[in-house]
C-alpha cells in the first residue's frame, strides 16, 4: 500500500478565528485530552493535552487562559469549562 505525504493542517495564530466544539479523552498510549476546534466551519482539528491537571501543566495553563483560577484540590470539567468558547 502505498500512502501519500499530505499538506499539514495548520492555522497561524490570530489568522483566524475558531469554536471549541468538543473534548475527546483518550487513555493509550498516556490519558490524552482532545480540546476540538471548528475554524471557518469546515476545518477541524485537535490539540492534545496530557490529561495530568497542575497548576502548571500545559491543560492548567489552558483552563487559566480561559478564566479559571486553577488551585490543587479542586475539581474541573473541561467540557463545561471549554466547549462553545471562541478562540483566536
């Protein structure tokens, strides 16, 4: 079989504009989270994120970017948190 090399979808940052429409989790082969982002609505992609939730961990700077004040102890739900957000 052969398969063909394939242009990498991209999108430069503040060129366009998106919606989250989706988390995805998945657990092989680390527990991965999914955030979905819908741009011109049509293209999607996916950003992962390690699923591990720290004040200084990738995913806690996300939910920081979007207003949570990320502190140890607490519990948070990514989907409430995210889905329906624009983004630039």
């Amino acid at each position: 079989m052969e398969l063909t090399c394939e242009k990498p979808k991209s999108i430069e940052d503040g060129a366009h504009e998106g919606m989250i429409i989706g988390i995805e989790y998945r657990k092989k082969p680390y527990k991965y989270m999914d955030v979905v982002i819908e741009f011109d609505g049509n293209t999607k992609l996916k950003v992962g994120y390690p699923q591990n939730l720290l004040v200084e961990s990738r995913l806690g700077k996300l939910l920081e970017r979007f207003g949570v004040d990320v502190q140890e102890g607490m519990q948070y739900d990514p989907e409430k948190i995210l889905i329906g957000r624009r983004i630039l």
